[in-house]
C-alpha cells in the first residue's frame, strides 16, 4: 500500500527538518518579520557586529550557550532542596542574556538561504517560547510560587533544549554559519594549479578562471594588480555567492571585493570580512608566476 508523504513511519527529526525546509508554508509570514528584522537593524554596523564580523566567527553560537547554561544550572539547583534564590538569580541571568542572543540570531537568520529561514523560524518561535515561560517562572516566584515556577522553568527548558538541537540542524546539516569558502578550498587540487599567461587576466577586474588540468577542476576568482594577482576560491564564506562577478571597492584603506549576492566584503589580501553578512574569511590562494604563467596553490591548511 502506498503510503502518504507525510506518514512515513520511523521519520527521523533530521529529515522532517528537511522536509519542512523544503515547505513553504511558513513563507507568508517571514517575509515580512524578515522585512522588519532588516529594518530594525540598521545601520550596517550594527548588523554586521551581531553577524560577528569583528570576530571572524558568528556570535550567535557562543552567546546562545550562556542562557542554555543558566537555565540548565536552574534545573539542578530546583531538583535539590534549599537553592530557590540561586535558581531564581540563572533564571533572571538566563533572559538577560537571551536578549543579545535572539538579536545575533536574528540578524544571522535574515540574511540565511530559504530553507533555513523556515527552520530557523521554528527555532526563533521555540525560544520565545521559552522565554515567555522563563518569565512566567518569575513572575510566580516573585509571588511566591515556587512549585508553579519550578513547573514554568523546566517547561522552559525543554523547549530551549529542543531548540537547540534545531540549531545544530541548522549549522551541521544545512551550512548556517559554516563558511563555504573552506568547503570549496577542500575540492582543490592540492598541486600548483595552471591559470594561465598573467598578462591574459585584465587589470584591477575580478575574473573567473577554470583550470581542467587535474582530476580536480578549480573555479578561481583572480584579480590582476600589476605584474601580480590575487587568487581567491570563487565561492563567498557566506552562502558560495561567485567572487567574481563581485565589485571591487576600498575599505579601511584596503582593497576589497564585494560578493554580488548579498554584499559581503573581503580584503584582497587576506581574504578577511570587513563586512556582513559574511563572517568567516574567503580563502586566498598562494601564487608565483613562472615563465610568465600564473599559478596558485591551496594553503597549507587544507592538504590533507
Ligand atoms: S553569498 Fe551572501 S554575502 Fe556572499
């Protein structure tokens, strides 16, 4: 007997996240959050520093550790006699900190791919969740209910901790936050790749080069300075935008090049973000030029 798409017994939680990725029941109403979220966050500074560009890492990962933490400190304490003040105190720390985490969380969500737009807002309607029985929690230990609170608290708990593992969906199987500058370095030859006579490339414009000459095709982004050339994997850390139909542009009184998807901006040189919604470096190739032909290499870091 055929059986529904929706009724497959034994579905693991990993693949109805991805089912639900690819529904788009959800889409009426982030449109316009995702709308509201962009304008509220403004100017870009602002937005980049919840990316966590001047970290080189997103931010939302480490800081949403402090309110799981508190909240799960919470829990034992209120499983053991006598630690009503000190629960209540995690508790109290728990949502303080919740606040700059649901705001990284936010600004990372409203720059992510589709698919993770429906599964982080699942993620971002549990920790609300969450967080209004955590106030909850307080409001009745303040009147002196501690068996509400307690009740309040590890309900509270166990939405934050379900979503949590969300999240991790979100990083470890859709690519939140990784940077996919190192993924597409790792399909690198790890020999000197051929890009050609250098006086072929034009000056100072990001160009695509394709080398076929190993079992392992590479797709460069170049831009010629001179008798020298930056050499960059033509994927964007955020979400592999193509470096090299990107602009070119000076920040800080560095060189950088602009991804043309959602503007994220790298240093020539070292491949740094200097703006979000990309937080991670893109990777810069090693280059020599030898009779005259450009050639760049993998950095050490990913030979294997
Ligand atoms: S793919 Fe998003 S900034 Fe490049």
């Amino acid at each position: 007997m055929a059986r529904g798409r929706d009724t497959v017994p034994g579905m693991s939680i990993s693949t109805a996240l991805d089912r639900l990725a690819d529904a788009g029941r959800l889409d009426g109403v982030i449109r316009p959050v995702r709308g509201a979220v962009n304008k509220l966050m403004r100017p870009q500074a602002v937005k980049d520093a919840l990316h966590g560009v001047w970290l080189g890492h997103p931010v939302h990962p480490p800081l949403a550790q402090v309110p799981l933490g508190a909240w799960m400190s919470a829990g034992l304490l209120d499983a053991l006699p006598g630690n009503r003040k000190q629960a209540t105190l995690l508790i109290a720390t728990g949502l303080a900190a919740a606040v700059p985490t649901a705001a990284a969380g936010a600004a990372d969500w409203s720059e992510s791919e589709i698919g993770q737009q429906r599964v982080g807002a699942v993620h971002a309607v549990m920790n609300t969740a969450a967080v209004a029985l955590y106030v909850g929690s307080l409001i009745a230990r303040a009147r002196g209910d501690h068996r509400l609170g307690r009740r309040l608290a590890y309900g509270g708990l166990g939405l934050a901790s379900s979503s949590a593992g969300i999240g991790g969906h979100l990083a470890y199987s859709q690519g939140a936050g990784v940077s996919h500058a190192t993924t597409a370095a790792r399909t690198l030859s790890h020999d000197w790749i051929d890009l050609g006579p250098l006086t072929d490339l034009p000056e100072g414009k990001p160009v695509l080069r394709v080398s076929q000459d190993s079992d392992r095709p590479a797709s460069l982004c170049v831009v010629r300075r001179g008798a020298e050339a930056h050499v960059l994997v033509d994927a964007c850390s955020h979400l592999s935008g193509p470096l090299h139909q990107g602009d070119l542009t000076e920040v800080g009184g560095d060189e950088c090049l602009v991804c043309p998807w959602h503007g994220g901006t790298f240093a020539l040189k070292d491949g740094r973000a200097v703006r979000g919604p990309a937080v991670a470096a893109v990777t810069v190739l090693r280059t020599r030029v030898s009779d005259g032909r450009l050639q760049a290499r993998v950095p050490e870091r990913h030979l294997g």
